[in-house]
C-alpha cells in the first residue's frame, strides 16, 4: 500500500487540474456570453461584470500554469500524463486569450449603444455569436471528456463561422456605403466581429491540442 500512495497523490493532484480548467473554461464561457448579451443590450454594469471576468480568469489561468510547473517538478510524469500537464497550460493560456476578447467585445458596446445597427449586420453577428458560443462550449467539453471526435469537428465549424464572418464583413461594408455617417459605429461591429472570429480560432486550437494530447500527433 506504501508503494501505490505516491501514484494514488498523483492522480488526485491531476484531477484537480482538470476541476481547475473546467472552472476557467464556464468563467469563459459565461464571459463571452455575456459580452455579446452587453453587445445587443448594452448595460455598463455587465461590461464592467464581464471585464473583472477576464481579470479573475487571468489570475486563474496564472495559478493553473504554477500548478501544472509544480506537478511536474514534482512527479515527473511521462507519456500521456505529460502531455494532458502540457495541454492544461495551453488550453488555459486559450482561455485567457479567450476572455480578452470578451472584454473587447463588451468594450466595443459603449461605442454602438445609442446607433439603431442595420438588420442584416445584426443578424449575421447574433448568428455568429451563437455558433462561436457552441465552439467554445465544444472545445472545452472536448478536452475535459478527451473526445476527439468532438474535438475534430471544430475545424468544420470553423469554416461555418469564417463564412459568417464574410457575410457580416460584406453587410456592414455595404451599410457604410448607404450611409456613410453610420461609419463612425459600424466599424466597431466589425472589430466584434473579427473578435468572436478570434474566439473560434481558439476554440480550434484547443480541439487541436486535445487531438495531440490523445494521439501525440499534430492535427
């Protein structure tokens, strides 16, 4: 019993590794969701919500990284275990990265929330809002889960919201034509919407590493 305590330590030290992502990732989720909410109804109380959001992700994602150092330092794990130790620091620096682009969106907010934004770019974005959303839902669960089934399909989607992302980029394009006053907003509703563009590169990139962390093979 002495000889297996060491590896029993271990494996409760890598559980709560994976708790700790898990509790970054809804922090994220939630983040990014009420950023786009904070886009569409704009509310100073929420960005103000959604910005200290990003800070306390931030320090999470720091303590995770520290964590994962110390486990490794520790223990050095090999194999499968090594590469789960390595993901956790990668996906956790996704993110963080993921939470700063929930802040700028919530930002972007103050700069349209007196504008009546045209109907075509309003609905090409809440689309790609809630697609981006199910992205990033799938790339967590996808790792926490190790399915890498779920994991590859990000890319597919991915391609779903780069289209997405063409049509808003052409709709918006045309309404500044039409109106060439509505310039100064509109161009915010397009840094939102290379921001959740961004968002959906992450979440790939963590279905990516996931990928790896199970085969060890680059997708």
């Amino acid at each position: 019993m002495e000889k297996r305590y060491p590896r029993i330590l271990f494996r409760k030290r890598l559980k709560e590794l994976r708790k700790d992502v898990d509790t970054i990732g809804q922090l994220t989720i939630n983040a990014h969701k009420n950023a786009v909410n904070t886009f569409a109804n704009y509310d100073k109380k929420k960005v103000e919500e959604v910005i200290a959001t990003t800070q306390e992700i931030d320090e999470m994602v720091f303590k995770l990284e520290r964590k994962c150092i110390s486990v490794i330092a520790a223990e050095q794990p090999v194999a499968g275990d090594l590469r789960f130790i390595e993901a956790c620091i990668k996906v956790g620096s996704h993110l963080k990265r993921i939470g700063h682009l929930a802040a700028n969106i919530a930002n972007a907010s103050e700069y349209i929330k007196d504008e009546t934004i045209p109907h075509k770019p309003q609905e090409d974005l809440k689309h790609m809002a809630d697609f981006v959303q199910m992205m990033l839902s799938k790339g967590i669960y996808a790792f926490l889960d190790q399915n890498m089934d779920m994991a590859r399909e990000l890319r597919h989607d991915d391609d779903k919201v780069d289209d997405l992302f063409d049509q808003s980029l052409e709709h918006i394009t045309r309404s500044m034509f039409k109106d060439k006053d509505s310039i100064s907003y509109l161009v915010h509703l397009l840094f939102v919407a290379r921001y959740m563009e961004r968002v959906a590169d992450r979440a790939v990139s963590i279905g990516d590493r996931t990928i790896f962390m199970i085969t060890c093979e680059k997708p």
